[in-house]
C-alpha cells in the first residue's frame, strides 16, 4: 500500500466497530443552516454493501474462456475499487486484443450473461447489517440513496438484485465508459443533479466505500467520505488517505446512521 502509515498510538482508534479519525469531527447537523436540503449519499458497492465472494471476477474469467477463448488467469489483476472499463481496458492489451468498442461490448456482454449465474454458485453475502443501514437512512426524507461504483451500470443492478438490495437506490454514477473513478464521481453529481433537479453540488453529498479510490473519488468532487474496511482494505491501510470518517463495519447501526446523519 502507499502512503504513509498512522502513528502508533493512533492505533487504539481502530478498536470497535465505530473508528473515529481526528479530522473534521467538529462537523455536526448544528453548524448545517438547512437541514432539509436534499442531501445524496452515493454508496459503493462490493466490499462495501456485499461481497460477491468471488462471483464479479468469476463471471469475468468465464466470459474470456467462452467469447475469447482464453483461459484466463486473473492473477496480477487488481479489481478493487477500479472500474469495469478499467479492468477491461487491462485485459484487453494484456491479451493484445484491439481496444475497440465492438471488442469492450463483446466483453461487457459476456460477463453480465455469466454474471447471474455466478452470483448464485458463489458463497457470497451481504455485509454486516447493511440492510439496516440502507433501511434506516431510507427514513430520512431529506437523504437520497444512489450510487457510486466501478461496475457496469446492468451488473450493478444485477448484484443489488440477487441480493434484494436494488430498491434503495433509483440511480447512480456507473463504471461502463470511464476508467479513472473520479470520472465516475463527476458523473454521479450530474445524474444526482438531473434526477433532482436542481444544481447538486458535491459538498451536498457524501461517498461510502471500502478503497482508496472511494476516498480519493469523494475528495475530487469535494464530498465528505466515509470508508469502511469491510472489503479488501483494512481501516490501517484506508486511514492515511485521510477519509471523514472510518468504520471498521456498519454493525452499530444506531451509531453508523448518526454518525453519517451528523456529517452530511
Ligand atoms: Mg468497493
């Protein structure tokens, strides 16, 4: 990992399922002149609302064998936070296809035929009360729900439909055409904003995800940022990217739900 590592007496923070990084905590709903204005919470997905176990690079690996008969070994390719097109841009030169529209759509096809049925032969799940979580900020009338991911806009909603997850969100910022997730975060602010419309600005939304890319993203658009290390990255290696806030996991749904309730 880059980046630099916490002092070690900063480490007790990471105890508990509620971390607290020393920045920005003086953000509260009081300092918020209008608490009703519409406020967007763009969610990641994997690793960060459920974890396929395993079925995204699966599916992934079997659409190589069964449209470009390749036996395919995923090794040496990263997958977390990136995006779909990103990781398809790297298979495609690593196997010196020609980057082509008609090459990405062929590959794009494959995987989100596979992908179904490899959700359901993976022993995956949802992350620790997440359904609590979505349900109990869905009570906030002045919060909306979207997304924020590096999955293909139709495998974004077929994971969130396997796992009954896809009507809390209504729309979101997908990973199908930009390779960079800051790309993506911008785009999510002009859906949010055509959606809503109104003009959303990114310091009216709030991005939760499990990488660094996650954080990285909510910095470029300006967006607070809560990381979670419940995916491939501990709250050790999300820290130093300096996110508003860390939790280990979403466990503590009352003190989650509060604690991201004060800072937007
Ligand atoms: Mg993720």
């Amino acid at each position: 990992m880059a980046g630099e590592q916490p002092e070690p007496q900063e480490f007790s923070r990471f105890s508990g399922t509620f971390t607290r990084i020393g920045r920005k905590l003086a953000t509260g709903s009081h300092q918020n002149p209008s608490p009703m204005t519409e406020k967007v919470i763009f969610f990641d997905i994997d690793g960060t609302l459920l974890n396929t176990g395993g079925a995204g690079q699966r599916a992934m690996e079997r659409a190589l064998t069964a449209e470009f008969q390749i036996d395919f070994p995923f090794d040496g390719v990263l997958t977390a936070g990136r995006t779909d097109r990103g990781i398809t841009d790297e298979i495609l030169e690593r196997y010196s296809f020609d980057n082509t529209a008609q090459n990405r759509a062929r590959f794009q096809e494959a995987y989100l035929a596979q992908l179904p049925m490899s959700l359901r032969d993976s022993p995956g799940l949802l992350l620790p009360k997440i359904r609590e979580l979505l349900e109990q900020l869905s009570l906030h009338g002045h919060v909306t729900l979207s997304l924020l991911t590096g999955n293909y806009a139709e495998g974004a909603w077929i994971k969130l439909r396997h796992y009954e997850l896809d009507h809390f969100f209504q729309f979101g910022g997908f990973g199908d055409h930009d390779a960079n997730r800051n790309n993506v975060a911008q785009v999510a602010i002009e859906v949010a904003s055509r959606e809503l419309d109104r003009a959303v600005d990114g310091s009216e939304t709030m991005v939760i995800g499990d990488t660094p890319a996650d954080i990285q993203c909510a910095q470029a658009i300006g967006a607070k940022c809560v990381a979670v290390a419940t995916g491939v990255y501990s709250s050790i290696e999300l820290e130093p990217y300096n996110p508003d806030h860390l939790f280990e996991d979403f466990a503590d749904t009352d003190k989650v739900v509060e604690r991201i309730l004060a800072m937007l």
